[in-house]
C-alpha cells in the first residue's frame, strides 16, 4: 500500500525511438568540416540541417547537409528559419526523395542549447537525429555521434527531454575512406599518392582477411559463439569473389598493366605532335 504514494518518473519513448539507427555519408561529414572551417569569426560551433530517407528497415539514411545561420547564448537561440527554407526548396529542386532527417553540430556531444533546437525540428520532421561532430578534436580525432531524444514525463506531464545515443555507421567506398582517414588526425604531412593509398588500402584488406580468419578459427574451436548473419555475410563475400588460377591472375594483370602502358604511350606522343606542330605553325607565321 506504501507504494501508492510513489512519484513515478518514466520516459515516455516509443519503441521506434529506441531501435533508431543512422547511416551517414562521408560527404556530409566533409560538408560540416567544410561549414565549420568558413564559419563566422564570433561562432563557435556550427548547426544546420540533415538531409536524406528512411530506409524500410526504420534506418535513417543522412547523405545530403546544409549549415544554417543562428546565434546562441547561454539561454536562447535564434534560428534563421526562412535561410533553412529556402534551402530546402533549393535542394528538393535537386533531389525530391530528399527530405529533412535531423540537424547537426559541431563540437563534442550534446550542449545546454542543443534541446532547443532539437525542439524545432522536431516540429519539422518527426524523431528527428542529431548529429555531432568533434571539429576540436578532443579525443585526438573526430568523434562522431548520433543521438534522439527521449521525454521524461510525470504522468501525462512532460518535464525535460534527454538525449540518448543510437548506433552510427560511416558507410564509404575505399576511395572516400582513404581520404576521410587522411583528415581524421589532427595533422596531415601530406595527400597520399595512387600508390601510397593503394597501399593504405591493401594493408587495411589484409588486416580484415586476418580478423576474419581469426574470428572463424575461434568459432571453430568453440571459443566464440557463431552469429548466423556474421557468417551469412562471409559465405556472401567468398562467394563474390572469382574463381581464378594463379597463371590466370597473373595474365590479367599483366593485360591491364600493358594496356595501362600503351595508353601512356599514346597520350605522350599526341602531346608530341601537338607540340611539333605549334612550333610549326609558329615558324611559319613568323618567316
């Protein structure tokens, strides 16, 4: 009986709320680091809005962004709302299926202010992400984060909201990892050439082969548990690849390489000829 006199605080989250995954593209994050570096003097963090999909599976697929104008102090924030409209227009002209997913910011998780824009859009979109990108590099690197929020509510009254993580995945092409792991760091000595981010890659290849090798050696001495989709998407990669003998390999190789070749060949002797026949055609206006 003692415990009808409780006061019972609860989140009140639907089950949407909480299994809440996002897919991020790497040009969205190149755009916040490039939003954040054309800042104004006097800001110091940038927000703007997350465009893209819900995919069928509740994943929310972020792969367009754009920053917007506001001012922040330690109570407020003023958004530039008709800048975020006619931006959206803009981009729906470009892309239609795009639509608005969240918002981001710079900096290193959730700040004081963070609620209040979170209520606008809110109000634009429903569930929306908030993305965070460490700009500062606190860590050593760029950490990035998602988050939705979640009400804590006293009965049928709302009393604060509370921002909770959900899992991020960077999805990239090799091309895009090579450069987003170039400007991770907080220093970079230089771009790495064709050969020097081939190198990068196969070694990264390399390293995956051995984790994989190792996984599947502990599944089968049974010191790891067998996760069925793990190995569905094993058995779907080995499958993918060609079955090829090493004289065939060798001969494709040496095919591509040779073609590669004879196209340097032939694009130097144009810029021979093109040569020759400018310093022709100067000679003969000249006599």
């Amino acid at each position: 009986m003692a415990s009808s006199g409780q006061t019972v605080l609860q989140f009140s989250s639907s089950s949407s709320s909480t299994s809440v995954s996002a897919r991020v593209h790497p040009l969205v994050i190149f755009n916040i680091c490039d939003f954040y570096v054309r800042r104004a003097d006097q800001a110091e963090r940038v927000i703007g809005t997350l465009l893209g999909s819900v995919l069928t599976d509740g994943t929310v697929d972020i792969r367009n962004s754009y920053a917007v104008p506001h001012n922040e102090s330690s109570d407020q924030v003023a958004l530039d709302i008709d800048y975020h409209h006619n931006m959206l227009l803009s981009h729906q002209k470009v892309n239609p299926k795009e639509v608005i997913v969240g918002w981001f910011s710079t900096g290193f998780g959730v700040t004081g202010g963070s609620a209040l824009i979170h209520e606008f859009y809110a109000r634009e979109v429903s569930n929306p992400v908030h993305l965070t990108v460490d700009t500062g590099f606190k860590n050593g690197e760029a950490a990035i984060k998602g988050f939705v929020s979640i009400n804590l509510s006293l009965g049928d009254q709302q009393l604060a909201a509370q921002f909770q993580e959900i899992p991020l995945d960077l999805r990239m092409v090799e091309a895009e990892r090579v450069g987003f792991d170039v400007l991770k760091p907080t220093t970079v000595d230089k771009i790495p050439n064709d050969l020097e981010g081939m190198e990068a890659s196969m070694e990264r290849l390399l390293a995956l082969i051995d984790d994989v090798y190792k996984y599947v050696d502990d599944v089968v001495e049974g010191r790891v548990a067998p996760d069925n989709d793990i190995g569905q998407f094993i058995s779907d990669t080995v499958a993918s690849i060609p079955k090829l003998s090493p004289h065939e390999f060798d001969k494709l190789a040496n095919d591509s390489l040779q073609d590669q070749l004879l196209l340097l060949y032939l694009s130097s002797i144009t810029r021979t000829q093109l040569s020759l026949a400018e310093k022709l055609n100067t000679a003969a206006q000249i006599l």
